[in-house]
C-alpha cells in the first residue's frame, strides 16, 4: 500500500490484528471490536469518560429573560445575535453529519467510541440552538435565521470555505485528505467556534443574554473534549506516520490555518461592524491570532503570529470556565455536574 492510499476500516474483521505493536490510529488491521481492558491510546479512554461526565440537556437552561432582553437589544447586537447563531447551526450539522465519515477510516476502536460520543454532542449543540430559536425569537425571525446560509452571501462564503475540505476527503479519501480533513475538524473546533461563542459572552458581560451564554458555555465545555480529542488524533498520526508530515504537508497546513485566519477576522468584523460594545477589529484581531498560535502550538507546530503571545480578551476564560464549582452568577445554581467538575480540564488542553 503507498503512502498515499488510507485503508477503510471493516465492520467484520475475524482476522484483526490484536497485538499491541500492531495497532494504528489509521492503516491497522483492526478487529474493531471495543476490547476497552485492552486499549493501545490511554488518552483516547481519558477523554472518552470526561465526555461522558458532560452529559446535560439544553431546556433546562431558563431562557424566558433572553426572551425578554432580545427585543431590547440594539439592531446591531440582535444581527450580530443572529448571524452568529445561524453559523454555529451549520458548523454543528456539518459536524453531526461528517464526523461518521471521517471515523469510518480510523483503526483505532477506543478512538472511534471518542469521535461517537462527539457526533452526539454535537447533536445536542443543534438541540440547543433549535432551543434557543424557538424560546428567544418569533417564529418568522427563526425561519430566517435557519436560511441565512442560503441568502447571506458572506456566510455562504464561509461555509463553503469549510466544507470544500471535508467534501474532498470524502470524495478522494488518501492519508493526505485525511489530515487535512483532521487539521480543518481542529481549526473549526478551536478557532471557529470559540470566536463565536465570545460574542455571546460580550452580551452576558453587560449582563445581557444570560441564558443564551449558558447554553454556550455548556456546549463550549463539550468543544474543549472534541479540541483535545483532535489535538492527540495529530500528535499520534505524526509519531506513528512522520513520513506523512513532510515540508509540503506542513507548509499545506499552516495554510489551512492562515486562510482561515483571515476568513474568521474578515467574518467577525462583519458582524460587528455596526458595533458591540467590547468588540473592536483590532481585539477580534488578536484575539483569533491568539487562538491559532495556540492551537499550532498544541500539535507541535511553531506560531504564524508569534507577535500575538497574550489573551487580549482574559475575561472570557472566567465566564468559560468549566472547572468553576461555585454557583454561577448567570443563574442560582451550582454550573458544573459534580463528576465533570472532577475532570482536570486544564491538564487535557
């Protein structure tokens, strides 16, 4: 087998390899059979139990002042509100819908029972957001949030961006599709949704919006295990395949990252260009130039911003914070499950 051909893993496979030395995240010869005494990927196991302990429910969550607080809000706060609710709807059905695909060519058993757990999740996250419509805005203002996909030129743009990588893999499945496959999971997970989910928590600074922020920070909690699941998928594919992460492919990545990059400041400053309190270009700016290097920095690669070292926008690391265990300000309940709370969050990112 080349390079670059990417073996399909079966569904019956009598004849799987079960010795340790044999098994690989990609091109094994797996048994597929979930044998989880004996695993090869520790943090696959680590991982797949935080994701477990995370499990909540998107209605009970009261929305009934966000209901309230959005008809209040400034036009461009409630466009800003829209827009950025319609993309996380697409970004979590596109995810829901390829994550099967790309887990049908990993090897690995207790790795797929990770990338199981994160489709359902991100399901959930559609729930919340079908949650939040429903509760928040009428139904007429619902329906064109859900189109606004098809009729926002921007945001079609920036869908076709994302899934123009996940299509090709599809469609040509070899080892190199494959990581870049990966590499666009990653940057959607870490760079794309956490730009997102800071709009919400601008809102709930000004104390605006507070249920909507809860939900997100719930569903931020979910993405964290999904940023770290990935983040190992890379590390692992280069110890076992170094041959496969040569100068083009390195240099493809960075690209990956870079243009979308620039794609995600370009999109944040269109949503805020009418204005948001506490948002301006310069910080969107720096903030998701903040967000790459850190996310390259994760998978062993050097920053495409070294200049950007700082968190410009630090508060939005304590509104969410999945380690808090006191009762949050949002609402007068304890915020974190007591066996997630357990979870050294921190230590997994």
């Amino acid at each position: 087998m080349s390079v670059k051909e990417i073996k399909k893993n079966r569904l019956f496979n009598p004849k799987g390899d079960r010795e340790f030395e044999k098994r690989r995240l990609i091109n094994g010869n797996s048994t597929n059979l979930f044998e989880l005494n004996n695993i090869k990927y520790d943090w696959a196991m680590t991982l797949y139990r935080a994701m477990m302990n995370n499990f909540w429910i998107p209605e009970e969550i009261p929305l009934g002042n966000d209901a309230k607080d959005y008809k209040i809000l400034p036009e461009s706060e409630q466009r800003g509100y829209d827009k950025v609710i319609s993309f996380l709807v697409f970004l979590d059905s596109l995810q829901t819908a390829n994550l099967p695909n790309f887990a049908s060519y990993v090897t690995a058993p207790e790795v797929n029972l990770c990338l199981a757990v994160q489709t359902f999740q991100e399901a959930v996250h559609s729930q919340s957001y079908g949650y939040i419509l429903d509760t928040v805005v009428s139904a007429q203002k619902r329906d064109l949030i859900y189109n606004y996909w098809r009729e926002d030129e921007f945001l079609m743009n920036r869908n076709v961006v994302i899934t123009s990588i996940y299509e090709e893999f599809a469609e040509s499945p070899s080892t190199e599709n494959f990581i870049l496959a990966a590499m666009a999971n990653y940057i959607l997970e870490g760079v794309y949704f956490y730009s997102g989910f800071s709009f919400f928590y601008v809102l709930a600074r000004q104390g605006k919006m507070c249920g909507t922020a809860q939900e997100i920070r719930y569903i931020q909690r979910d993405e964290l295990t999904h940023l770290v699941l990935f983040q190992n998928i890379f590390n692992t594919l280069r110890k076992e395949n170094p041959e496969l992460f040569g100068g083009d492919m390195t240099n493809r990545l960075l690209s990956l990252m870079s243009n979308a990059v620039e794609n995600e400041i370009s999109w944040g400053q269109y949503i805020i260009r009418d204005g948001v309190l506490g948002l301006t270009d310069e910080i969107l700016d720096r903030y998701i130039k903040y967000l790459a290097n850190r996310r390259l920095s994760a998978i062993g690669m050097a920053p495409l911003y070294p200049e950007f070292t700082d968190h410009p926008m630090k508060w939005v690391d304590d509104f969410s914070s999945v380690n808090q265990i006191k009762t949050d300000f949002f609402e007068a309940r304890p915020s974190a499950y007591t066996k997630a709370s357990a979870v050294n969050w921190d230590e997994l990112e």
